[in-house]
C-alpha cells in the first residue's frame, strides 16, 4: 500500500481542559430513530493519520484524503484517492503545501479545501483539478481560519467555526464557487473543532471548544434561509474533536475528547440527535474510539477515516450504518448485533458456558456455586445450544466423551449420553462428539467425529439411527462419511453434515437417505448453516480462517479470508448469519466472539481479546460455539432445533 506523504512543519498548540457534563430534562417524546452499527474495516491507511480533510470521491466507492497530521506531528500534503472495497490507496496529487486542521466540500463537482494551518492558521482557498496533480490556490476566505467543519446546503458550503491563531471566529461563511464568501449568520457559542451536519436545509453544530479551552455539549443549530443561529440542545457530554454525519435523515454524532473518558482518552459513543425532541440518543459504539477523525457519506454509509487515540494517532478505518437489526437509539443496547437477545458462548478452554447481553455483561454462568456441573465432571464445552424453547441447554464436550444437557438457568442435569473420559464405538460411548442439538423430535443428533458418524439417539439412550459407517472415515455416500464434524438440523427436518476429509457438505435425511452432496474448496469445512433456499454458510477452521457462503452445487457466492491484521481469523469453527444480517462466529485460536458485516468485512462487535486467553470478564479461552435466544424463547438462527 502506498504510503502518505509528510512534510516537516511546526505544529499548533491543541488545549483539551475539560468540563462537567450537563445532562438536559428531556421535555419531548424520544423519536424511533436507527442505532447504528459501527465497525472498523479489516484493513487500514499505510501509517497513522488524523485532522485531514475527507471528501467523497470522484469514483463510485471512493474516498479523498487530503493534508493531515501524522504520527510523528507534521503536516501532510499528498492527496489520495481510498477504494473503500479494497482498502486500495492511490496517490493523486498534492495541495499547495502540507496542513491539518483544514475543512473541505464538494461545491459543483471540484473538491475544495478552506484554511487550515501548520505553524499558523491560514486563508487559503484550494481547488484540485479533479486529475491527477497539484491543488490550485481558488481564492481567499475573509479571515485566517483553521480548526472549522464544513457542511453542504442545495449546493452551497458552509464553513463553521473555528480559529484564526489569536481568537476563535463566531461567522458561518457561505460560498458556491470557493471565491467570493457570504457571512450568514454568528455562532451563539464559538467553537473550534466542532462537530458538524446538516439535515432539513439546517446545519447543526455538535460540541467543539470554547474559548476558555473547555469543551462543550452545547448543540447549535444555524439556518441559512433566516440568518440566525442558536443553542438547540445538548449533548450528553462536551465533546471535542468529534465527527458527524447525516444518514437516512439522521444525524449521527460520534467520538472526540470527552471529560466522561478522562484524560486525554477519546470518547467510544454514537449518539443519534433528533432535532424535533432536541434529544441526543445513544445509538452505537465505535470500535475503535478516535477524536479528530475525518468523516465523508458515500450514499447510506459514512466513513470515519484515521484519527487520535489516547495513544495517538491511527490508521485505522471505520464505517457507520443505520440498522434497526442493531436496535433503536436510546434504548439499552443500542448498537449490538444481536439487540434483544442473549448469546451463549461455550468457553471451551475455560470449562465455562457463558450468558452475555448486548451490553457485553455476563448474566449467567454454568458451572457456578448455584449450578455445580455434571458428577462426571465439565471439561471443554465444544458447543452449546438451546433446547425446548429456551429453558434447556444440551452440550458436548468434545475431548470428554459425553453430551449434557442441562436446564435453564437453574443448571439442573436433566441427561447425559457417553462416558466422561472414556472414548469408544460401543452402544452408549462417543469418540470426539460434536455440535449436539436436541431435534423437533426430542432426539439428539451429534457427529460422532472420531467414529465416523453422525448418531440420532432417542430421549432414552438407545440408538434411533445412524449415518455413516463406524470405524469408515472415507466420503462415499449414503453410507460413509469422512470425519464429519457438523450435523445441522435443518428446517425441513433433515440434517446438513460437514465431512473434514475430502470438504464434503451434505444433507441427510434423519434415516440416512442422501438428498443432495457437495464438494467445497476449503480445507476444514465446519458446521454448516443454512441461511436461504440454496444457501449455505460455512466456517473454514484454517490459520488465516475463512467464511464462505456457498449454493448445493458447490459454488462460492461469497467468501471472507483476510491474511494478516486484526480482521485475520484464526480456526473458527462456527459462524452464523444473525437477524441484524452479520456474520457472528467464534475464532477459536484468537480467544474472541467476532461479528462481521459481509458488505464490507468490518468487525462490528467483539468480546474477548484478541490472542488473550483467560476466564475474567470480557476475556475467553478457545470458544468453539454459541447460540442466540430472544427474549420470546426463540432461537433465530436454529430454526431447525427442538
């Protein structure tokens, strides 16, 4: 990837006082307004970067990155053009000198930079030339100005806040061709570095800094056609440095310094602001809390590109959707991918099932003083599933021998199937079992890997059928099967099984009759789910993992194998398609539950640390399986279970 371009310059002195958040009475009905989803993309800028100016493209998909700030304090001067579906970075040109700290448009059609600075806060106005080469000074604005935002009104900018080096500048400018500028109204509160967005043909001010170094949760709101502005409401906290954006008529306020962090620390939340109720909702979180990032909208997506941590600044690059799928901003669990419901997490490693919220609390635990385990003993939970509509759990324990199911949430043994610790092919015994459902039937299904074989076995114990051939490993179907490690219910009451010798994926009906089979290229095919009328989601238990989606005839319709970096998968065994339409699936190897929106691979959601294994809160060890209740008992992503 190419790198940024940097100059050596000064750089301005950048005051982060805080001050005590102000939390407003709400005196309106909250609206229904989108939580957003928010991830950061598996792939990132060259080096780190943040204050630089951030356009749509001149391509579909495509970003512009001019000027900013690196890692190392000085000012850039390179423009690049991103491909937001690659991560591809090309150089395209220069400005007329390095600088951060700038604001920029697109006024008819040319993109345009106003002001900025290095040393001190410049006038200049930059027009590129929409080709490959150098900026051109377009004109002059009517004052030094650096530290602004802009927003665009029916084809007019609007320049916000802001400073000049000495004081900070109250006057929002208008222009349309980037020469000659219009002052149309004063800010009540004059900010620099603010938060800016407009929606119904009025710009709204988020945050900022004041002239006393404070910054400020003010919200103010500026109308072009009457001239005016004023203080409209607030935000939960002062904020400064934050990013904003307008997206299916709603305006979304993320990041920034904050005082509730402490320090230094950027702010995480996504707030959702609804000029009607004057209220600021949370809505999300970032996954990767910046101040100072550049942010530009590409048709329903925004794009928050690099920024600071409290570390300083990033590369990383991040992207927002309203999604009702994540919940409704304001509500408790805004911004999960799995809003209004539960996700069981079989800790494997750590000989724990967890319960976890949205919030990413642990509600319940299993073994626990309350819910002692099996008198067998509870050692490596490969997999646990809901039963007989949320109040029963079964579970395998794939190096144990044995399957338990237990009730919920009181941990009551109410079955076992095996001998712990004791493998064996004889009635009773399991060798390595596998991803145990309990069917609409009250049978259990498991792929008995280490026999070659998936079993059903009636409530009783006793054997209802078997697929496969014990002890015969090789794929040669209907009566062989090649280590199968996956036996998923299906809807229609048949099971999908995945073969690890050969890549085969099948479905079976529950007597052993083959429906349909096929070849996929992947290496460790794991624990197939079907997600519409011809296709299939599947895990590749490979280092760098992978996630394929696939049709019976064994085409691939999408696949997600990232090599390297903090999207780069390590042996997932299970992914699932959830009803917020990502992708949720364990990575084994990197100790962490990861969700991934298959539009554009970035992680949304995370818990555990990646390559951090451990039992505390928020950490976990090896997890092999998960399943997801609602708060009505129901299983959406096991529609096929009993």
């Amino acid at each position: 990837m190419i790198g940024l371009t940097v100059a050596s310059c000064g750089v301005a002195t950048r005051a982060s006082a805080r001050a005590t958040p102000t939390h407003p009475a709400p005196t309106k009905p909250a609206p229904s307004l989108p939580a957003a989803e928010s991830g950061v993309l598996p792939w990132s800028l060259a080096a780190p970067l943040s204050r630089e100016v951030l356009l749509p493209g001149p391509g579909s998909g495509q970003l512009t990155i001019l000027g900013g700030l690196a890692a190392g304090g000085s000012s850039a001067a390179g423009v690049y053009t991103l491909n937001t579906a690659s991560g591809a970075l090309t150089y395209s040109g220069s400005l007329t000198g390095p600088l951060h700290d700038a604001s920029g448009a697109v006024v008819g059609g040319r993109e345009m930079v106003f002001g900025g600075g290095t040393v001190a806060s410049s006038a200049a106005v930059q027009t590129l030339p929409g080709t490959l080469g150098a900026a051109s000074l377009s004109g002059t604005l009517p004052q030094a100005r650096s530290d602004s935002a802009s927003a665009v009104v029916g084809g007019t900018a609007y320049i916000v806040g802001g400073y000049d080096g000495a004081s900070f500048d109250p006057t929002v400018l208008a222009t349309t061709n980037g020469t000659s500028f219009t002052a149309v109204a004063k800010l009540p509160i004059p900010v620099r570095y603010p938060a800016v967005a407009a929606l119904g043909g009025r710009i709204y001010v988020f945050g900022g800094q004041t002239a006393n170094g404070e910054p400020t949760a003010s919200v103010q709101m500026i109308d072009p056609a009457t001239h005016t502005a004023r203080v409209v409401g607030a935000l939960p906290e002062p904020v400064t440095g934050a990013s904003a954006a307008t997206l299916q008529g709603v305006m979304y306020v993320m990041g920034g310094e904050s005082s509730a962090a402490g320090g230094t620390a950027p702010n995480s939340a996504i707030w959702a602001f609804d000029p009607t109720s004057e209220l600021a909702l949370a809505a999300g979180v970032l996954r990767v809390p910046v101040s100072h990032a550049a942010i530009a909208t590409i048709g329903a997506r925004a794009w928050l590109v690099g920024g600071e941590s409290a570390a300083g600044a990033v590369a990383a690059v991040q992207m927002l959707i309203p999604n009702r799928g994540f919940g409704t901003a304001g509500a408790v669990g805004a911004g999960s991918p799995f809003f209004g419901g539960d996700l069981l997490i079989a800790d494997a490693g750590g000989n724990q099932i967890l319960l976890v919220n949205p919030l990413g609390q642990i509600i319940w635990r299993y073994p626990s003083a309350t819910a002692p385990p099996p008198p067998g003993g509870f050692v490596y939970p490969d997999d646990a599933f809901f039963a007989d509509h949320g109040t029963a759990i079964v579970m395998n324990m794939e190096s144990y021998q044995e399957i338990v199911k237990i009730a919920y949430p009181s941990g009551r043994v109410l079955w076992t199937y095996g001998h712990p610790g004791v493998a064996g092919s004889a009635p009773g015994y399991l060798h390595t079992p596998d991803d145990a459902y309990q069917l609409k039937s009250g049978q259990i299904s498991v792929a008995d890997i280490g026999n070659c074989r998936v079993l059903i076995i009636n409530p009783n114990g006793t054997l209802a059928s078997q697929i496969g051939t014990t002890g015969s490993c090789t794929h040669l179907p209907p009566t062989h099967l090649g280590s199968p490690n996956g036996d998923t219910p299906l809807p229609n009451g048949n099971i999908l099984i995945s073969e690890i010798n050969g890549s085969w994926v099948s479905e079976y009906t529950p007597t052993g009759k083959l429906v349909w089979t096929t070849h996929l290229p992947l290496t460790y095919p794991s624990d197939p789910q079907q997600i519409g009328p011809n296709r299939y989601l599947i895990a590749g238990y490979t280092t760098p993992g992978v996630i394929m989606e696939f049709n019976r005839q064994g085409q691939v319709l999408y696949r997600y194998a990232v090599a390297s970096g903090p999207g780069a998968l390590n042996t997932p065994s299970l992914v699932e398609l959830l009803p917020s339409g990502v992708f949720m699936l364990n990575d084994d190897s990197n100790d962490r539950m990861i969700a991934i929106d298959p539009a554009t691979g970035a992680a949304v959601w995370q818990y555990g640390v990646r390559g951090v294994s451990g039992t505390a809160p928020g950490l976990l060890n090896d997890p092999d399986g998960f399943d997801l209740l609602m708060a009505n008992g129901s299983t959406p992503t096991h529609t096929g279970t009993g």
